[in-house]
C-alpha cells in the first residue's frame, strides 16, 4: 500500500485496490484469516483484523485502502460487509474517508500493540535460592482443591455468584472463625472476620482507616518486612522503626516514639525469628491500651512451630486493642490471594465500608472452595503435611551449614520457612562474602537488608536474641586454612520451605567453596 506524501490530504500517485496491484495484494493477506471465518462473524473478524493492522502498525497513517468493491472482490465477501467494516472503524477514529476520495488510515493510533510481560519474581534455573518468603508450591494440594471446586460448582445456588458481602461469605467466615480459635487461639466473631486478598490489603485497609481518623505514623519492627515502607506510605502514614530485644518489640523505644499503631509479628518475629515473651506480650498490650493504641498482628507463619506446640495469637488476649491478619500464602500459595482480618469492634464498620469502596467484595468461587475446604478438613491435612516438609528441611538446613560453616549459629526458635544464620568472622566481611557466592550461583540476603533504621541489622536492644549452636568451634574462630581473615560475623536470612533436600544441601556447599 502507498504511504501518504504529506500530511491532512490523500497521497500522490495511484490508488491502490486494484487486483494483482501491491495495495490490494497487501490487504488481501492481511485480512484473508478473517475473510475465512464463519459467516457469522465474518463482519467482527473483519474489523478486528484492521483494527489489528492500525494498532500493530502494519498498516501506518495515511495509508490508502482499496475500495469496498475491490475489497471485497479480493477477499471474495459481499460489498456490504466491507463497507460496515469501513464506516464502522471510521466512526471508532482509525479511518477517515472523504466524498470521491476515498478511505485511509487515521492519524488518531499511534501505539503498538502493548506485549503482556510476567514481571513475577523468578529464579534462574541454574540458581540455588535462599531468599526468604516463598513456600513449597509443588505441595499444593491440587486434587483436593479441584475436587472441592468441582463440589462447589454442584451446590453454589445462582443467587451466591451476584456480588457478596464486602467482608465475605457468611460460610466462610463461620468456618474461619472455628478454625482460628482451635488453631491460634483467637477470638473470633465471624461478623468481624473480613476476607481479604492476603495481609497486604488487610493492612492498606486499616492504615487509610486510621488516617482517615488521624493517624500519621505506624510503628514497625526493626528489622522487619521490607514491605511496610510502601504499604503505608500509599495511605498517607509515615513509617517509625522500632528496635526488638530478646523478648520482643522493645517497651522503651516504643513508648518514647508517640505511634497509636504498631505491627507486630509475636508468633514468629520476621526476620529475626524470636518469639515474644509471655512479659512482652503482655507489655505491649499495656502499652496500647495506655494510648488509646492499636497492634497490628501479622500471624504470617504462626502454624508452623516445630519444637513445640505453636504460642496462640496475641489477639487472643484483648481483640479490642488487636487486629489479627493472616493468610494462605504460605500453607497454600501467595498466588490464591486470599486472607482475613479480624478487627475490633470500634474499628469494624469504617473498614467493612472501606473494603466496599475498594473492590466490592472478594471472589465469590474462591472463597467457597476455600470454605469447604476448611471444613471436610482439607486445610488442616495440609498444614500437617506442609509441617513435617518444612521442618526436614530446616533440620537438612541446621545440619548442612554445621558440616561447611563449622562454628556457625541458628538463631530464633524452630519455626516458620526460613532461619537466621550468623557465620564466624572468618568468612567475613559481610559484602566480600555476599559478592562471591552470588557469583557462584547463589542467592541470599543478609539481615541488614531488612533494617529500617539504616544501620546495622540485628535486634538491637537489653540483651541478645536467642540462639542454638550448629557448629563445631567456638564463636568467631578464626582457625582456618592458613590463619585468620579479619572481618566481622556474616548474618543471613535464609529460606529454605520451598527448597528440596538436595538443593538446601547443594546450595550450602556452593556457598561455602565461593568462600
């Protein structure tokens, strides 16, 4: 086809359309697919196929088209046909047309085509990754969740697929609420129970409630979820780190820093990997009840306890003074989104309606396959599967850094999908050590990498975090190969829920012979 010669008028030179001419040559493939289609949609196809032609660019401004005669003898459809296509991509702005002067391709499309990208987080292949955060999606339980969708597709009565109520199923919530309180010991009336698409709208949910009621500032853990920063900002409220010590949130600080709001991981501190203290708890209730406050609790992982029965939710003790947010993202997938919030009374109307506003409500086939999922015991079935996977691996993980990393430590308690793991001096300094077992293939993420008050990284505070030791030497001993290297300790939070047995073996070794 003959590009225009200059701009607002028809080309120079002669019109294409003419069969066998380069112009009607060039139409007839671009739009015989749709020529070819059943009669039926014949007409969309046509329109679509130009429209394609526009957006893609094979067909640029100012390109003459042949008549809707030539056209359609070409393609061998009715004149009709060609013509509705014509007037109707008109009327849409990718053509313009002119008494006598036949009909060209606007000026209006400039984009291609935009390429959908997957800009989900991925790991090479070749890689072995320790970070934090992901569990192991090969357990998911297909089998049982097809069958529980195929159940809910047989029973759903019409009326459920209209849109729900914002805070969720009432089935649901019911189910939720017994499993909460024979789990995590929380207090949970399935009226205050919202389901939620994962902790993070669960937290986006409270903060523009909050700020909309004052609030500017919201206490979190240092270190703590990298996450908070954004979450919060996006609802108007500035971000305060607060130190931990051995116990827990440290009282001090917490007091001197003026926030209403604090969130909170107690069960299972991430990332450090402490576990509040019965005296700490108890603390930080006092603390907000003398404020007027609010804690934000994040039981991200509080299933999975392996040296004991799992510590019931802080939310248990005052569900006025705490907001309780879990999900399924790590005894499921994160792909499901799918979690709750249990929020205290006083708080419950303002962000029932602010979930409305958000979205309407959450899908209505996910949380019924959820629900019965919960109640035939599915999900109980395979948090128990998921446990005896994670703990084996976090055993191989304990077991393969005592063989290559001899005098190293695993802090925190026996839980959850990762470990902090503190290095001897010797394979020291911590950016030397970072730089050559990326290199190697490895992926990791120090401890400060989590640090909201821009220095250090550990739990700063009255006394140390607790720790086991896996190694064979002395803390800081430096007797290896030749002699000492100085530097200082190497702290790693490494993940390993979603790592099998031989590559939590294999990635340690590489680790250690890039050092």
């Amino acid at each position: 086809m003959t590009p225009s010669t200059g701009p607002g008028g028809p080309p120079g030179g002669t019109p294409g359309g003419t069969p066998g001419s380069a112009a009607g040559s060039a139409a007839w493939e671009l739009l015989l697919p749709a020529a070819s289609a059943p009669a039926r949609a014949r007409g969309r196809a046509l329109q679509e196929a130009l429209r394609d032609a526009v957006r893609s660019g094979r067909l640029t401004p100012g390109t003459r088209l042949p008549s809707s005669r030539d056209l359609a003898a070409d393609l061998k459809v009715s004149r009709g046909l060609v013509t509705e296509a014509y007037e109707q991509l008109t009327a849409e702005g990718y053509l313009r047309s002119g008494r006598g002067a036949g009909t060209w391709v606007g000026d209006a499309v400039r984009a291609a085509r935009p390429r959908a990208r997957d800009l989900a987080p991925r790991s090479p292949a070749d890689r072995v990754d320790f970070v934090p955060g992901t569990p192991d999606l090969s357990l998911f339980p297909r089998s049982a969740w097809a069958a529980a969708q195929r159940g809910v597709l047989t029973e759903l009565p019409h009326e459920s697929l209209g849109y729900p109520d914002p805070r969720g199923l009432p089935r649901l919530r019911t189910a939720l609420a017994e499993l909460l309180a024979r789990r995590r010991g929380v207090v949970a009336d399935p009226e205050r129970i919202m389901v939620v698409s994962g902790v993070a709208q669960a937290t986006s949910l409270l903060a523009s409630v909050l700020h909309a009621r004052g609030t500017r500032t919201a206490g979190v853990e240092d270190p703590g979820s990298p996450q908070h920063h954004a979450l919060y900002a996006a609802a108007g409220l500035g971000t305060v780190p607060l130190p931990l010590d051995d116990e827990g949130l440290a009282t001090g600080p917490l007091y001197a820093s003026g926030v209403r709001l604090v969130v909170t991981t107690p069960a299972h501190q991430f990332p450090t990997g402490i576990a509040y203290s019965a005296r700490r708890r108890a603390q930080l209730l006092d603390w907000a009840r003398s404020v007027d406050g609010l804690v934000l609790e994040d039981d991200y992982d509080g299933d999975f306890r392996y040296d004991r029965a799992p510590v019931g939710a802080l939310q248990g003790l005052d569900p006025e003074r705490v907001a309780y947010t879990g999900s399924v993202s790590k005894s499921l997938a994160p792909g499901l989104r799918l979690g709750w919030v249990l929020v205290p009374d006083w708080l419950a109307d303002a962000v029932v309606e602010r979930k409305r506003t958000t979205d309407l409500g959450h899908p209505t086939l996910d949380q019924a396959v959820f629900s019965r999922f919960v109640e035939r015991g599915d999900y109980d079935r395979r948090l128990r599967v998921c446990q005896r996977a994670y703990r084996e691996r976090r055993d191989a993980l304990v077991a393969a850094l005592a063989e290559h990393f001899p005098g190293s430590r695993v802090t925190g308690i026996a839980a959850g999908l990762h470990a902090i793991a503190t290095l001897p001096e010797r394979y020291g300094p911590e950016e030397g050590f970072l730089a050559r077992v990326t290199e190697a293939g490895v992926a990791v993420r120090p401890l400060t990498a989590y640090a909201h008050g821009g220095a250090g990284g550990g739990p700063v505070g009255d006394g140390p975090v607790r720790d086991s030791r896996v190694g064979g030497g002395p803390v800081g001993d430096s007797r290896v190969g030749d002699g000492p290297v100085a530097g200082k300790e190497v702290r790693l939070v490494l993940g390993y829920a979603h790592l099998t047995l031989g590559r939590i073996r294999a990635g340690v070794a590489r680790m250690a012979r890039a050092v």
